[in-house]
C-alpha cells in the first residue's frame, strides 16, 4: 500500500519513520509540507517524491492512501478531498477544528457509502487504555460512576495558543472516555482555576472541565499544557465494586538514598510510541482488508462538538449540540 503523507513535522515524521521501518504492508511514497526542506528531509529517508502542494499528494494515481499530520486548522478540507477521490485517510486529531466542518466529513462519507476515514486517536491502541477497556467490559469494577482524567505536558510549541488546550488536548480526553463508557458526552463545564503563570495567559493554563455522559457519569479532565515535570496521562474509572486506572509503562525504579525514582516519559512520542505503531499497522491492515474499523469520522466530529461546547463555556454548564448518530457509525468503535 503506498501512502502519501501530507505534513511532516513532529508527529508526522515520526509516523512516515514508522510506516518505513516498523509497519508491514505499507510504504510511504510521496509527502508534502510547506516546509519544503523539511519534506525533502523526510522524503528522502522514505525513499519517496516531494508533491508541491498537500492536494498533489491526494491525487497522485500511485498513492493508495493518505496520512495527514499537518495543522488541525487543515484537516478537514484535505480529508473531503480524500473522500472525494475513494482514497481511505488516517487524519491526525482533530478531525477538524469546528464541529460545522467535522459534520461535513460525515455527511460527505455517508454520501460516499463506507468509511473511508480513520481519525488518530491513538489512546484506543494503548495497552492501558486497552486494559481498562477490557475491565470494564468484563464488569470487574461493577457499575461506571465517575471517570478521573488527567492530560499534562511537559510544555507546548509557541503555536500552540488560546483554547487549543480544549481543541487539541482535551478531545483525547474526550475520546477516550467515549469509547470506555460506551457513551457519547453531553454537556461540558469548564470550571474556573488559578492558572500557571509560567503560560501564555490565553492558554489560561490549566483548565478543569467536567464532562456528563448520556447516561449521567461525570468524567473530570484536567489539561495542564506546561506542567513542566513530566508527560503525564493518567486515567481512572471509579464502579460500584471497584476502580480501573490506567499505568503508564516504566521502564524500571531506582531505589536510593532513602527514595525511590521512577521515570516519566517526557512527551507524547515516548509515552504512546507503541500505540503509534499498532494504530499504524491496524489502519494499513483495515485498507488492506476494505473495512474501517478504528476511531471514525464520527468519533472525530463527536470529540470536536464536546470541545466545542467546553470552549463556549466559560464557567457554565453548556449542551454538546450533536447531530444524530448515522448507522454507518454504529461499529464496534463508535459508541
Ligand atoms: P508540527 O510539528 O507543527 O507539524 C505540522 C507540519 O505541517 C509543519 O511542518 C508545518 O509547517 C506543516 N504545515 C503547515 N501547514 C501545512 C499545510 N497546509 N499542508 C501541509 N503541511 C503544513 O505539528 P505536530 O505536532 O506534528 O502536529 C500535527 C498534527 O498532529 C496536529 O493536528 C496535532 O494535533 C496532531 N498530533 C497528534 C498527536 C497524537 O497523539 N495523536 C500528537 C501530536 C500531534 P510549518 O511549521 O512551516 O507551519
């Protein structure tokens, strides 16, 4: 399978090296970034051509499938252009950045007739988050009551600004509560904190927002972008008999001098190296097979509505506007 990567810097580097090297089935032929250099750079690693513009990559008749991994603010244009063309996409979140254009990327799938879009959230391929899944399923824990989430960086790009800690950060949060619970979210209210001033003020850096599912579980996420010590994911899902929490692989404690040490990853890429890796090899054996069945289109759009109402927040308790759930969606990923 070919695939045309359109994007690469952080995470798409990281991605194209992946496809390269640890994923079978796939190699990446052709790339683009408006960072010329940087495209050149990783395509000639690959082994692939340098397109001119990200929709070349999409129409080039030798690329079988795209990854995009450029800014969230271009997701959305480029996958309806995958989806007009039949070509099966694995867009990085989010899928778009208003849930208007989200709900467009469902509407025109639908039209199309099966999935065709795969959005990056990873945390589904995370052995930890794996196990939580399979511990709820099996009703170890009794009843779901309340979800404790909390999303920490070390630090983020100057890029990174205003309430892209709710649009960018957040919808991981959102997604995998999702599809733990088996339930969409229906309000978000973001709670007022005192925020870091180690961040840029309109981060207003960290942010606390509880959000309810349809059947009345409250999930509390905090996103804190510049924590500073350490990338911390944690997750924990309180039952009637019982918790389920997430751990974070480690590599090992030192025991000295009266303390003990234990390493925490230091960004996103060490944290989830392997759920990259499985998300990659899953979605190139999904397009190899003809059937979709990781995060979806609609998933994508469900996360950006929930983050969208936690942006319009500010402090009051606000509905998540969305649409009706098609049967196209209704897999085993979607809940
Ligand atoms: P990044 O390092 O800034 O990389 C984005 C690249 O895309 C840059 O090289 C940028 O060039 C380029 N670019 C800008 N506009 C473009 C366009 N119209 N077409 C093609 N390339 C364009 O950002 P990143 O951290 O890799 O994030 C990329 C995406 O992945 C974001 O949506 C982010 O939310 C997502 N992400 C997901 C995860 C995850 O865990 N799933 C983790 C990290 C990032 P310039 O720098 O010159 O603008």
């Amino acid at each position: 399978m070919n695939v045309g990567v359109i994007g690469t810097g952080m995470i798409g580097t990281e991605h194209v090296r992946r496809l390269t090297s640890r994923v079978a089935g796939a190699r990446v032929t052709a790339v683009f970034d408006v960072d010329t250099d940087r495209a050149a750079g990783v395509a000639a690693v690959a082994g692939a051509a340098v397109h001119r513009e990200g929709h070349d990559v999409i129409d080039d008749p030798a690329v079988d499938a795209v990854l995009i991994a450029s800014p969230g603010d271009t997701h959305a244009d480029l996958v309806l252009a995958c989806v007009a063309t039949g070509k099966p996409v694995l867009c990085e979140k989010p899928l778009a950045t208003t849930s208007g254009a989200a709900l467009k990327v469902v509407e025109a799938e639908m039209t199309y007739g099966r999935r065709l879009v795969q959005v990056g959230f990873m945390r589904r391929y995370d052995v930890g988050y794996l196990t939580v899944k399979s511990a709820l399923a099996a009703g170890r824990v009794g009843e779901p009551l309340l979800v404790h989430c909390v999303h920490r960086n070390v630090s983020v790009p100057p890029a990174f600004t205003g309430d892209m800690s709710l649009t960018d950060s957040l919808v991981h949060e959102v997604d995998a509560s999702r599809w733990l619970l088996g339930q969409e979210i229906v309000a978000a209210t973001v709670v007022e904190v005192p925020h870091s001033p180690l961040a840029s003020p309109q981060l207003r850096d960290p942010r606390l927002v509880l959000l309810e599912s349809e059947r009345g579980i409250v999930i509390d996420a905090e996103v804190f972008v510049n924590a500073r010590y350490g990338y911390d994911v944690r997750c924990e899902v309180v039952g009637t008999t019982g918790t389920v929490a997430l751990e974070a692989p480690t590599t090992g404690a030192v025991a000295l001098d009266g303390g003990r040490v234990q390493a925490l990853p230091m960004d996103w890429q060490a944290r989830f190296a392997q759920a990259y890796v499985d998300e990659l090899q899953d979605w190139v054996d999904a397009v190899h097979r003809g059937t979709a069945t990781g995060p979806s289109a609609w998933d994508g759009y469900a996360a950006t509505a929930v983050a969208e109402a936690a942006v319009a927040s500010r402090g009051s308790r606000t509905m998540v506007d969305l649409a009706e759930r098609p049967a196209l969606y209704s897999g085993e990923s979607s809940p």
